[in-house]
C-alpha cells in the first residue's frame, strides 16, 4: 500500500470515528451521513489498491 492510499485510509478510519461519536451523543442522523461518506470513500480506495494490484 502507497503512502497515499495509507493517508486516505487513515482518513476514513477519522471519519468512521467521527460518525461514532456523533451517533454516541445523540445525533444519529448526521452520524449515519459520516459513516455512509466513509464506507463510499473505503469502496473507492480498496477499488484503487485492487486495480494496482491486478497489475502487479
């Protein structure tokens, strides 16, 4: 994994833990939103290290 794909999955780990705290102290429905953007953002970075991966 490139240092760049490391940095974007750090990213969604930030916003999955965003999302939790947002859902903890009542506000679910923003929290779903947060955890919704980071499971796309997931999706899209493990289609990238499987594409690269296929190349390999």
């Amino acid at each position: 994994m490139k240092g760049e794909e490391l940095e974007r999955l750090y990213s969604v780990s930030a916003q999955l833990k965003k999302g939790l705290e947002h859902i903890s102290t009542g506000r679910v429905e923003i929290g779903r939103v947060w955890i919704q953007e980071a499971a796309r953002a997931l999706s899209i970075l493990l289609a990238i290290v499987e594409s690269e991966n296929g190349k390999e």
